[in-house]
C-alpha cells in the first residue's frame, strides 16, 4: 500500500497546479495594455508641424484639458497661441487615391489622374472628368502599369509622372505564361475561385516588365531600347518608384534594373523622346543588393548619390551623372545611413538619418547628420541619447526633433542648422498612461551566437511582477530578414499585445537576432541562403537562456515562441529543431517553405533555387515539413484560407507531415481571411492567450473570453 500513496503524493502537486484557472477579471486586466486602450492616454507623443515661412511654424498640442495650437518663431525663440486659418489646415495632396475601387495616381500640375482599365492606362480630367485612353494593346496578364505578381494583387498603377505632367514613365508587365496560385473561397453553394500570376522559386518563366515612356499628347509610347527586365526593385520583394527618377525638364529618365536574384543592380538612363538606353553602373554583390536609402540625382551638377554596403555598412558615394566614375565617398565609417532628408546643391551640402553611428548608444537609435557632398565636415545634429524623427524648415536651417526611447517618452525640441538647441517645444504627458499603472518595456542587451556580438531587445513583465516567483518566458519572435522582432525604437504605449500577455503571467521577451537589419552587412547576411536551418534561432534560444542566468525569476524549462508570418515560420522551425527547449509555439500564417512562396522574396534571401539529379533542392533542407517528426511540445498553426500572401498550402503541407508523423498538434483555420485575420484577429489574440496560460503556464483560461467586446 506504501506505493501507490507515494504515487499519488507525488501526482497530487501537478493536480493541484493544473487545476489553477485564470478569470475573466485577469483577462480584462490584460486586455485594458492593449494599443487601442493605451495609446489614448498618451498626449504629444508626436508632434506634426506646418511651416508658415522659413523661421515659423505652427503645431497642435494636446493639452489635458484640450487641443491648443501653438505658433512658433524661431529667430525670436518665442511660442504663442495661434489660431489656423483654413488655408493652414487645407493641404493639397498628390498621392494616389481611391474611386470607386480603382486607384489613381494624380499628375503634379493636378489636373490629370491616371488609372487602369482593362490592362490599359487610362487618364481622366479631373475638371471635365473625361477619360482618354493611353494605350489600346494592352491585353489580359500583359497590361501596363500592372503590379499583379505574387502577393501583390491591387490595380494601382505603377508610375511615375513628369515634372511637367507630360509624360508618364512605366511599364508593360508580361505575365501571360506565369503560374497561377488559386485559392478557393468557402460560400453556400458553389465555391469561389479566385487565381492569379504567382511565380515560385525556381520557375523557368517569372513577370518581366518592358519599360515604356508614354506621351500624354497624341498620346504616344515610346519603348525603351533594351530587353524587358525581371519584376523587382531594390526595396524588399516589389518594384517600386522610388528607383525612377524624371529630369526637371521630362527629356531623360533615369531607372534601376535589378537582376533576377538581386545580386545586379543597374542604373540606367533612358532618352524620353528615343527610349535609348545607357547603364552608367553596375553594383554587384555576393549574396542580395539592397538599397535601404534612395538614391538621388543633382541633374544641375549632373552627379548622383548611390547607396552601396561595399565596406560592411550602407554608406553613400557621390558619382559623375555622364561618365558613371566615382567622385568620392560621402558617409565614412561604422554605420547604417538610411535616409537623405535634404540635399543643398548650392552649399554642396546634404541632410542624412543613419542607425548606429554614435557608438556607445544602442545601434537601432536613429540619428541625423549634415554633411558636405565631399564627405567633410560631418555635423550631429540630433545629440541627445535615443531614436530621433526630425522635420527641417524649407530652408534647412532649423529642425524640429522629437526623440524618445522604448522606456522614455517623447520630447520636442528646436535645433539650428548646427545641431545647437534653439528651443525646448513639448514633452510627451503619460501621467494618465502610469497612473493606470503602466511600467515600460526594459531593454535588453545580449550576446550573439558568436559570444562577442551584442543583439538587442526587449522585455515585458507583470506590472505586478514579484521577483519571489518563476514565471515562464515567451518569445515574440519574427526572423527578418527584411526586418526584425523588435520594431521602431521610439517610445510606444504598447507594442502589440506583448504587454497585454505578460499580464496573464508570463515574461515576454523580443529580441533583433543575427540576420536582422539595420547593422551591417555581415550581421545582416548571417543565415543568407539558410532560412530554415537558422532563421536567427541559435540567437534567440541563447539570448533566453542568458537572461534566465541574469534574471533568476525566468523558468527556462517553461519557454515558448509565437510569430505571423515569417514569425510563424520560426515559431514552426523553433518547435522542431529545438524540440527539448521550446515548450509551446503558435505559429500564425508562417510561409513554411519557400518553394511555396513568391519567387522575389525566396530568390533574395535564399538564392537561386538549385534542382539535384536525385530530384532534391536547396531549398528542401529549410522546410518547416521535412523536421515535423521532431515535435515534442504543444503546437498551434493557425492560417487564414484566403491568405493572397503566405498561400495557406504552406500550412497543409506541415499539418500533412504532422500526422503522417503520428504527433499531436492544434489547427485553427481562418476560411474567409486573408494574411491578417481582420475582424476575427481578436479570436486570434484571446485562442493565442488560452494555449500558453493552459499549455505553458498550466492553468485554466476564462472559457471563450469576450476579448474586445466590452462595454
């Protein structure tokens, strides 16, 4: 008899643990740190100006008892009220809009749109409202200015106007033999079938663009003297108008072309009136070319800035428009720039923002500079220790900074031209977000799987967190390598649902891992050609486990992971490939093997897709599939059916490998949903909740809480 009551002591603890049950009061707790709760309670947290001359502007306040409006004069340092005319709060807009579902792109003159119809482009007099075709040969999966490739499905037109409204730079997007993705719409009735051009990696035939000028007068189209060129850009996995540029005077148009697997990049420049093409440049790369600052052209000076990583970091070289030579080198030293705010062609001067110039401060803060066009003189003109967003004057001699960290809240301030502070303006008031008893995130510094690189993130906690406990870690993870888990740096009330989760009992962690942007180039290429091997999970399971060795109230043997999309991906990869570490994931819409998604995406990151003799490929090894039989935790995919982006496939085809494996899993299926969940997110979010409070924390959720339907 002695045994079984050995048995039963040893059985009664889990019991009682396991009869532990969270109430409905301890989710609307949790629900109250969502952003739509929280961010209301945060006054000038931005601050938006509108300069009235090259000195003055005015801007809304947010006060406590209600908005006032504040004008500014910068030679006299003073503030007063100001009261804006209609004319101030009027603004003019060029962007493209929406009528009647059809977008349209707005001439700079304002009085033309443009649109397509029927595979063609079309303009319409925004006065007369009549419509005049542009082209008339356009045919189905061979129209112009179409974007329809992958997961881009919209009928935005794809150009770029003239400065004189004359002329439209574009192109026409032959698709006609690319593969189609279907997808099946679950209705009463007869199915749904909705098919588009989706290329895969490794197709033979993918979109290729022919590049067009199209006159507005007669019209005519003029076709550029080359060979049609790969659908993509140099910006993540789309084309886009940020590599297109017009001469003032509409009679050259500068492009870039880009090579199938973004290791080429040309930059082209193209007679609007003969469509004869010259290259200027050619920047090649080993693994993916990226241009994460858009490159400019001094059509006065004829010179032009291009972006290059060909020293580890994104810097910025000064070239000769004619001959393609290199003048000189502009930004020099450790460093990301990633954006040219201002170019003065008369002082030879240039405004730029870059992440991880000032060492000693955290490399994801964002800082701005000015810099003469030669690579001399370098002025900080944003000093203080956080992550910056700034607005110049027209003339650039004042700047309007706000700056915040992740736990500091915003602050505004008027700069001169040399980084001197002329004025304080505003400071964020979250008297109302810390008296509801908000605490900010902590950041969080580790080490890379190298031992010597630092990798930065942060962490959330109970806001009645006691360090007497052991609470089960959490990790929001997303792989990049377009971007990272963590997101902006500047000072946000709430970042997702992170804090909302770690209310339930939990400390959630989100860490940049190797691989991720905005380093160098190195770092940046980490798990190039790898995505499913590393996907930066030896940084995020290390980076854990040294907080759990620095934080005694972290319960590493209770760790689990949850992720959309590339975050789905890890999660699923975490599962598998660290089956004894990870105890619980929810992968949400993950783009389980590349084989299944967009071509440009894969082909960037992973490289060309190569087929063996035996009938394998490079790309198999990195499918979440092929490892499902190492699942021991507690696993929930969740995908919605309708998914234009991540094709729901790429779940099946792990939920297959699942059960051929005899494993135990949870699915949950969105049939009418997209890559986001929409209005069902909350269901998302609170089935989300349920699976770590019961599976990690081992307690019981409030059964189908009303998450986000209160009164």
């Amino acid at each position: 008899m002695k045994k079984p009551l050995l048995v039963l002591l040893f059985v009664l603890p889990f019991l009682a643990a396991s009869q532990t049950r969270l109430t409905e009061a301890d989710y609307a707790r949790a629900e109250k740190f969502l952003p739509q709760n929280l961010n209301p309670l945060v006054l000038n947290g931005s601050i938006r100006v509108t300069w009235k001359t090259d000195s003055t502007f005015w801007y809304r306040a947010q006060r406590a008892e209600g908005d006032e409006y504040v004008l500014v004069d910068a030679v006299r340092r003073t503030k007063s009220a100001y009261s804006p005319s209609a004319e101030d709060t009027a603004g003019r807009s060029r962007q493209p809009f929406f009528r009647g579902g059809s977008p349209a792109v707005v001439s700079p003159d304002g009085k033309l749109e443009a649109f397509i119809r029927n595979w063609n482009l079309w303009i319409r007099d925004r006065a007369t409202k009549k419509e005049t075709p542009l082209t008339t040969d356009g045919t189905e999966n061979f129209g112009y200015a179409t974007d329809n490739a992958g997961w881009t499905t919209s009928d935005r037109p794809i150009i770029l106007w003239s400065p004189d409204s004359k002329k439209i730079a574009t192109h026409q997007q032959d698709e006609r033999n690319v593969g189609d993705m279907h997808l099946v719409e679950s209705v009463v009735g007869h199915p749904k079938l909705k098919s588009w051009k989706y290329p895969l990696p490794g197709d033979s035939i993918v979109a290729m663009i022919h590049r067009v000028i199209i006159e507005i007068d007669g019209p005519r189209i003029v076709r550029l003297q080359m060979p049609p060129d790969f659908h993509r850009g140099t910006v993540e996995d789309d084309i886009t108008t940020a590599d297109y540029k017009w001469s003032p005077d509409g009679k050259q148009f500068a492009f870039i072309s880009t090579s199938r697997y973004h290791k080429d990049a040309w930059v082209r420049i193209a007679n609007a009136a003969t469509g004869q093409v010259r290259t200027i440049l050619h920047e090649q790369v080993d693994t993916h070319y990226e241009m994460n600052c858009e490159w400019q052209i001094l059509w006065e000076t004829q010179e032009f800035i291009w972006y290059s990583q060909r020293d580890n970091w994104g810097q910025l070289y000064l070239y000769d428009l004619n001959t393609g030579k290199l003048k000189n080198q502009i930004t020099k030293g450790p460093g990301m720039t990633v954006q040219i705010v201002k170019i003065d062609e008369k002082d030879r001067t240039m405004v730029f923002g870059a992440y991880g110039r000032e060492q000693g401060r955290d490399p994801y803060f964002l800082h701005y500079y000015r810099i003469g066009l030669d690579g001399k003189n370098v002025v900080l003109l944003t000093p203080e220790d956080g992550h910056h967003s700034i607005q110049l004057s027209p003339d650039g001699n004042y700047l309007v900074d706000t700056f915040s960290k992740p736990d500091v809240p915003p602050v505004t301030n008027l700069y001169d031209k040399n980084g001197r502070l002329v004025m304080p303006l505003e400071k964020a008031d979250i008297s109302k977000l810390t008296a509801m008893g908000w605490k900010p995130p902590i950041p969080i510094t580790m080490k890379g799987r190298d031992g010597k690189t630092d990798i930065y993130g942060l962490m959330f906690r109970p806001t009645n967190f006691d360090p007497n406990k052991k609470y089960p870690i959490v990790n929001n993870a997303y792989p990049g390598p377009q971007s990272g888990s963590v997101g902006s740096r500047a000072f946000l009330a709430a970042r997702g649902d992170r804090q909302a989760m770690a209310e339930l009992g939990f400390i959630v962690v989100t860490i940049d891992g190797m691989g991720t942007p905005n380093r160098s180039k190195s770092f940046h290429d980490t798990y190039y050609g790898a995505m499913g091997r590393d996907n930066t999970l030896p940084d995020q399971v290390g980076g854990m486990k040294q907080l759990a060795e620095k934080y005694p109230w972290i319960d590493i043997d209770r760790a689990g992971i949850w992720g959309h999309s590339g975050g789905g991906f890890i999660t699923t990869s975490a599962m598998f490939r660290y089956p004894d570490f990870f105890k619980v994931g929810v992968s949400q819409s993950g783009n389980h093997d590349q084989r299944l998604y967009e071509d440009d995406w894969g082909e960037r990151y992973q490289g060309a897709l190569l087929r063996n003799p035996d009938g394998t490929d490079n790309y198999e090894i990195e499918a979440n599939q092929n490892f499902a039989k190492y699942l021991k935790g507690k696993l929930l995919l969740a995908h919605g059916m309708m998914d234009n982006n991540v094709p729901p496939y790429s779940t099946y085809l792990v939920v297959e490998a699942l059960i051929n494996a005899n494993k135990d899993f949870d699915l949950l299926l969105f049939p009418l949903k997209q890559h986001g969940y929409g209005n069902q997110n909350n269901y998302m979010m609170r089935r989300r909740w349920d699976y770590f409070v019961k599976h990690l924390l081992g307690a019981e959720p409030p059964k189908e809480y009303p998450l986000g339907r209160q009164e």
